[in-house]
C-alpha cells in the first residue's frame, strides 16, 4: 500500500484530534487543528485511506517537519 505522511507545516499548538490510529478517513476531513498566531487552522487529510500512525496530541507544541500522521490509501 502507498502511504501519505502528512507533516506539520507551521509553529503553533495542536488543539483538537478528531481521529485516533486504525480510523478511516475521507479527503478532507479534519484530521486536527492547529492554533497559530490566535488563528485556528485545520490539518486536512489529503487522501482517502486508514491513518497507521498518529503521532501527535492535544495540547502538544509542533514545529513544521514534524509527523502529524501516516495514512495508508
């Protein structure tokens, strides 16, 4: 199987996780969001496929290159 990882692409802190590892996922769902700057920004998952790693968490402080999550398609 093909896999997408999806990254996180700016500074900020991770608000809400709407999807847990083993979960299927659609293109476009909101995988989580992203507070930066007082903004909130959904990470969107940009493929149809089962997400086989999760690796981040509420409340979690990320930095752009780290893995948000892995979706198998």
């Amino acid at each position: 199987m093909a896999q997408e990882v999806i990254e996180v692409p700016i500074t900020g802190k991770i608000i809400s996780v709407n999807f847990k590892s083993g979960d299927a996922v659609k293109e476009g769902d909101i995988l989580c969001l992203l507070e930066s700057m007082k903004m909130e920004n959904p990470i969107l998952a940009p493929v149809d496929g089962t997400i086989t790693q999760l690796e981040i968490a509420t409340e979690q402080v990320v930095k752009p290159g780290e893995i948000i999550a892995i979706i198998d398609y």
